[in-house]
C-alpha cells in the first residue's frame, strides 16, 4: 500500500475540479481525500503504486472543461500515514498567501442547455442553470480559495434538493459552488423604463414579444448589461444607433447556434470551434452580403458575432423566431459597462424600452471578448488574434518562462488593462477602457486592488507609461509606498510579444500604432527596434509629419492629411484639386499651411496609425471619426478580408539620424496623382497603398537583420490588428528565413501593453538590484 501527496496548480478552483478528482479516485478505488487551498489543489492518495500512476495520468489527460492544469508536483508525505477508508472532500484551507489561479467565467456547457429546455426538468426555463463545468466565476468570485460563501452567490441558501446534488458524488452538481434552482436561487424581474416592476407572467415570453415589436432590452448578462434588438429590424438597428449616439461603430450580434451563423456569415470550421469555445468570444466573421441591415456594421466586411453565454440568452433565441439579435454593451458611449441593476436603469433608460435584471450581484464587470481567424494558403500556419481580451480569458494568467519580480503594471490609456506578476505567472485583468474617463480610471485602480486581493500579491515595484501626462502616470508618480519604472510605450508592445513567446535574445520589434510617447518627446508610432527586455535602440522608423491641433487630428484626420500634403508638396499643397479640400475656403487652407510650415499647435509623430488616418482622408474615404482607428478599419475593409497583393506604390528608404527612415513622399504623390484624376478605384488604392506598407516592412526590417544578424523578429501594436497587413507581414517575412512571432495570448493593441510593462520592469528591476549588491 502506497500514500503519495500531489499539489496540483493552474485552473483548478471553480471548475469541479475536487469532485472530478472523487471520481477518478474511484474509478482505481484510491482512498484519500482532496482539498482547495491557496495555491490550488491538493490530494493524498493510498493505494496501489501502478493504480496511483494511472490515476495522475488520467488527471493530465481527462480534466474539467474549464479547467487547465499548470503543474503537478509530488509533495512528501511522512512514513506513519494512517490507512484511509474512504475518500473525501476536505474544507478547503484558507491562508493569507494564495498561489492559485482564477477561474474565468464560462458558457452554458450541452447538459445543462439540454435540462434547460426539458419541460420535465425541475430546472425547465430556469436562467440560472449552472454545474461544475459551467457558469460564472470570476465576475461573482470575491475572494479566494474558491467556495460558495466567498461569491455573490453566498445570500442564496441551496435548498435540499439543490443540497442533495453538492453532496452527491454522481451528480454534475457535486460541490458546484454556484448551484442553485427556481426555489432557492437568483430571480428574474422586468422593468419598464421608469424602473417600475412589469408584471409578467412569463418573463421570457413577454420579451420576446416586446423585441420582435421592435422594442429595445437591457439585459443583465454575465459580466455586465447588453442592449438588445431584433437584429433583423433595419428601423429598429438605426434608431438604437441614434439613441446610443454610436453613429457607425459596429454593434455585435448573437445568434443560437452556428448552423444560424451560416445563414448570414461565412464560416470556417475553426470558427466555429471558436463560436463554440468555453470562452464565447464574439467572433469576426465575414459576411455574406445583402442579408443583414447595414446599419449593424457599416464600412466593414465583418460581423462580430457570438454565440449564448449565459442561461437567458438561450431561452431568448432558441425557439428562432428571434434569428439574431444586437448584443451591444450596455452603457453610454465612452463610459464603462454598466453592471449594476439600479445604475443601469439611471443610465439606460434613455436607451432601453425594458430592463431585464436579477438578483444575482456581479462582483467584477467584463466586457465581451473579441477573437479573429485568419488563414491563407501561403501562411505557415493560421492566426487567431485575441482583439479583446475579456470575458471568459480574464484573468487567465501568462505563462513566463522564468521568475518574475512581484509587480503592479498600470498599462496604457487606451483600452486599457492592469497586470500583476508572481512567481513565473502575469495575471492580466479584463478589458477596462479608455482612462481617461474618469469611472474607467477608478476602474483601473479598483481591478489592482481586487487582483492584489484575489492573488495576495504583495508588489515591489509600480509601473507606469512614460507619458508623463497619462492620469495612471501622475498617479503612479503620487505615491510614496512604491518605486516606480516608467517603460516607454512601444518597448512594452515588443516585451509583450516576446513574453508571450518566450523569447529572451536580442530580437528586432516593428511596433506600428497610433500614439506612443518617445524617448524624444515626440510622438511615436511606426518603430523598428532591436533590443531585448532590459533596453531598446530605435533603429528605423516612418518619416515624421505633423498633427495640427494636437489631439484634435486623432478625431479629425483631415488635419493628419493636409500636414502630410505639406510634408510632401510644401505650398504646392494649395494648388492640389483633391476632392476632401473642396470642403474648405482659402483662408482656412492657408491658415492649416501656416501651421505646418510654423509648427503651430503642431506634434511630431512618427505614427504608422496616423498615415493610415491620412492616406483615407485623400482618397475621400473618411474625414472625421466617431471611434479610435476607424478610418483604418474603413480602410482595410476596402479589401474585403481579400489577402491578395498588389503593385506598391514608390517609396524611398533613407538613412538619418542612426535609423532608417521609411520615405512616404513619392507614395503620397502617386496616390494624389490617382485621386486627382477623379475616376480611380478607392479599393485597388487602398491594396496598393497596403502593399506599399509591407514592402518598406520588409526591406528595413532586411537591412537591420544585415546590420545586426538578429534573425527573430516581433510585430506588436494597434496597426497590426489589420488582418491584411499582419497576414502579408508573416508571409513575406518568413519567405525570407525570419523567424517571426506575433500576438496569440493577449491583444496586439494596448490591451497587451500591461504584460510587457511588467516584463521590461522586472528586468530593469533585477538589473537595478544587482548594481546595488
């Protein structure tokens, strides 16, 4: 007889993970018991040597659905072991220090859809049907370890039905922390506008009813409020959009199941597996056209869509006369998602016909995550690009191949995260937003506080962008408690990278964005560096130009083209006869001229975002913009996901100030040229214009290897979440023998900068630490 002890790390809270371990001890009749403590799970088992063996190796290969196993570790067990007669849960054990993951939330697994929509089911219809492999976690979770009476679902009792199944080892329900029934669970209410209660004898029903007459829903979803609408109702989609004052950015769609997908998207098998993953991200899909309202995403060849997540979404949808709804986030544009029952009726009701809310309190709220497939025959293999990371990954933790200093990262200002280290992990919270609105800022600082809580982290360094006018910078700069390390924004977008791929050499990074603050000062944003963690060099970049009116020529781009027709023509620039300057008089073109040739209220930037801003407005594409980077998105969406290309227009590369310099000049000359001739195809301008992008990629990128034989080489940044361009990059690059990494674990956007705020700090850190010794 045999006694061995296993620490088992990783997902393995929340996630039915003790009683799939009473089942599996069963199955080889060990004896023992098992228990959650702060740094996972822990078993002892007695029993035969070959039966203990074949018991860990089915552990590794059969686990939970939503469980992911990090480690299993031996532990030593004293020789005097007392002979078990059975095998047991233990109370879990609670110390101050916690070294285990939290668990995501997740979908509605098949058996509790199927008891859902089973009439003889005591849990028919019921909104809350969750088990051990399904369900909210980390949005109800407080604290850990992971039980009942640390989550928001403490003020519901089980009843003895419910009781029955937690104790029952046969059950799906066994030790499900969120379990519950009509009796003795959550309930649904229905709100009018004014907040006051709807009676309704079937909740469901009557919604359906109100959405199919055009009506608009708040729901209360996992993570936060959805605004719902039939989908299908063009009148409906536009007036939503009025009411949202979200002029054109696209609005997600949920369907019921893939086969409904098909009916208006394309999609591949792999999509469908990502439709249908634990996570339930909404997906982009392409669409087939002319079947759905272009009001749901107009300028743009893809669908966000997503399948159900939650228990609600399904008895909505599944009797199909609702074949797809809008599933947009609730809350007022630039403000965070709203995820509170009495703010949602004070913020919504301007929007929202009815509100559909419960009693079930979210304890943390998360937005939607977005994912994409790409594949192509010339790739080596396809793509799938996290572009928000959010519900269902957050805050599923980063893997590192070495110990990292426990650390605090406060990310970038624009779709923001946080991101705190501890051993060989990086936790990055959810999707949090843009900052600089004041509710997202508290936001931020109240996901570092739940995560130092959840994680028992106890930081020693702080990091902040070097920007020093970012709100989390001046914050960061406030306090006294820690040090702080200021990473430099686009050093963090190629740590990212290299973290998660596990690079640690010298590699070259081609971080193209739209604003990153320099080391000069200026603003930068189409970068080729060489470095690794502890340092960068900038070795190439996009010529500058100027952004007249600073900010302003983010939201109005017409002021990013008329510096580079400036740039490019000098006062020539006021004898051009492009059609986008038809809009303004003499007088205003000669006072834009005067501020580039003075530099007035004008920034330098190297901005590969911004030129792509630019390069819209002068073929008339996109003047002005609602969201961040939407005349890129327009632009793109010109090639219709075709990754084809075509002949690039002229360029030059040139050298100065120690970095190459990407020469755009003739490119601009050519597309005026084009445009001016007023019968062009905007399409092929926009493939041309693309084309001419990866080319100077290539060809720097060709003379930093030669300069510095660094084979491995990054792509990080906003930029890189064109489909066309990140695919073509990887093409050619790995045609010429590179070894090229990209993002697959956390978004190419800002939403990674956290991770690789936390890697170049930890290495300035330890670097620091040994000066000092």
């Amino acid at each position: 007889m045999k006694t061995c002890r296993y620490r088992i790390k990783g997902i393995v809270q929340g996630v039915g993970f003790r009683p799939f371990i009473h089942k599996i001890t069963a199955k080889y009749e060990l004896k023992g018991w098992v228990l959650n403590d702060s740094e996972g799970v822990v078993v002892e088992v007695q029993g035969k040597q070959r039966d203990i063996d074949s018991f860990i190796d089915d552990v590794k290969i059969s686990c939970p659905p939503m469980a992911k196993i990090q480690d299993i570790i031996e532990i030593p067990v004293s020789k005097s072991q007392k002979r078990y007669a059975d095998f047991i849960i233990k109370r879990s054990i609670q110390r101050r220090e916690t070294n285990t993951f939290i668990p995501p939330d997740a979908y509605v697994c098949k058996e509790c859809v199927d008891e859902l929509l089973d009439k003889n089911n005591r849990r028919y219809k019921y909104p809350f049907i969750n088990c051990t492999n399904c369900g909210p976690r980390y949005t109800i979770i407080k604290e850990m370890p992971y039980d009942r009476i640390s989550t928001t679902m403490k003020e519901f009792k089980m009843c003895p039905d419910c009781q029955k199944e937690y104790k029952d080892i046969n059950s799906r329900r066994y030790h499900a922390q969120p379990n519950a029934c009509p009796i003795c669970g959550p309930q649904l209410e229905l709100r009018d506008k004014n907040g006051e209660v709807v009676i309704a004898t079937d909740v469901i029903s009557f919604s359906k009813e109100r959405l199919l007459e055009g009506k608009i829903f708040a729901i209360k979803s996992i993570g936060g409020f959805h605004l719902a609408a039939n989908a299908l109702d063009e009148k409906i989609v536009k007036k939503l959009r009025l009411l949202k004052k979200r002029d054109s950015k696209p609005f997600a769609i949920m369907v019921n199941d893939t086969k409904m997908a098909e009916k208006y998207m394309e999609v591949s098998e792999e999509e469908k597996k990502l439709l249908n993953g634990v996570e339930r991200p909404i997906v982009l899909l392409k669409k087939k056209p002319h079947m759905l309202p272009d009001a749901i995403a107009p300028n743009n060849p893809s669908y966000g869509v997503m399948l159900p997540s939650a228990p609600l979404h399904y008895l909505l949808l599944e009797d199909g006369r609702l074949e797809a709804l809008i599933m947009t986030s609730g809350n007022i544009s630039g403000e965070p998602i709203v995820y509170e029952n009495n703010e949602a009726i004070k913020q919504l009701n301007s929007i929202a016909d009815y509100f559909i809310l419960n009693n079930r309190d979210i304890y943390t709220r998360v937005d939607d995550s977005i994912v994409r497939y790409s594949n192509s025959n010339s790739l080596r293999k396809p793509i799938t690009s996290i572009i928000r990371r959010a519900r269902g990954f957050a805050p599923y933790p980063i893997i590192i191949d070495k110990k990292v200093t426990s650390i605090v990262a406060l990310g970038s200002e624009l779709k923001a995260t946080v991101a705190t280290s501890k051993c060989n992990t990086v936790f990055i919270s959810q999707h949090i937003g843009d900052v600089k609105n004041d509710k997202i800022f508290e936001s931020l600082f109240n996901a570092v506080e739940h995560l130092k809580k959840l994680l028992t982290i106890e930081p020693k360094v702080l990091v902040c962008d070097l920007h020093p006018n970012f709100k989390s910078s001046l914050k960061a700069m406030s306090q006294s408690e820690l040090p702080v390390i200021k990473v430099q924004h686009h050093h963090a977008h190629m740590a990212a990278c290299m973290a998660e791929n596990n690079l640690e050499e010298d590699t070259i990074g081609i971080i193209f964005d739209g604003t990153g603050y320099g080391h000069d000062g200026t603003i930068w944003g189409g970068e080729f560096l060489v470095g690794d963690y502890n340092s960068v060099k900038r070795v190439g970049s996009l010529d500058s130009f100027y952004l007249l009116g600073g900010d302003k020529a983010i939201k109005e781009p017409f002021r990013v083209a008329l510096d580079i027709l400036y740039r490019t023509y000098g006062e020539g620039m006021l004898q051009l006869g492009l059609p986008f300057l038809s809009k303004y008089t003499e007088q205003e073109m000669k006072i834009y001229y005067k501020m580039s040739e003075k530099k007035i209220n004008a920034f330098e930037t190297t901005s590969m975002g911004r030129l792509f801003d630019g390069v819209s407005v002068l073929i008339n594409l996109c003047t002005s913009i609602e969201y961040e980077g939407q005349a890129a998105i327009e632009l793109e969406g010109l090639l219709n996901r075709d990754f084809t290309l075509d002949k690039s227009f002229n360029y030059e590369i040139l050298q100065r100030d120690d970095r190459y310099i990407f020469d755009y000049r003739a490119m601009i000359r050519e597309i005026v040229n084009l445009v001016s001739e007023k019968e062009y195809d905007i399409s092929n301008l926009s493939r041309r214009f693309h084309s001419t992008i990866i080319s100077a990629l290539v060809s720097i990128t060709n003379r930093i290897r030669k300069d510095y034989k660094i084979n491995n080489v990054v792509l990080s940044g906003g930029v890189f979440m064109n489909e066309y361009l990140l695919v073509n990059s990887i093409i050619a690059l790995e045609n010429l023998n590179f070894n090229v990494f990209y993002h697959s674990k956390v978004p190419t956007n800002d939403g990674g900068i956290s991770l690789g705020q936390v890697m170049v700090a930890d290495a300035i850190y330890n670097k620091t630490k040994k000066v000092r010794k």
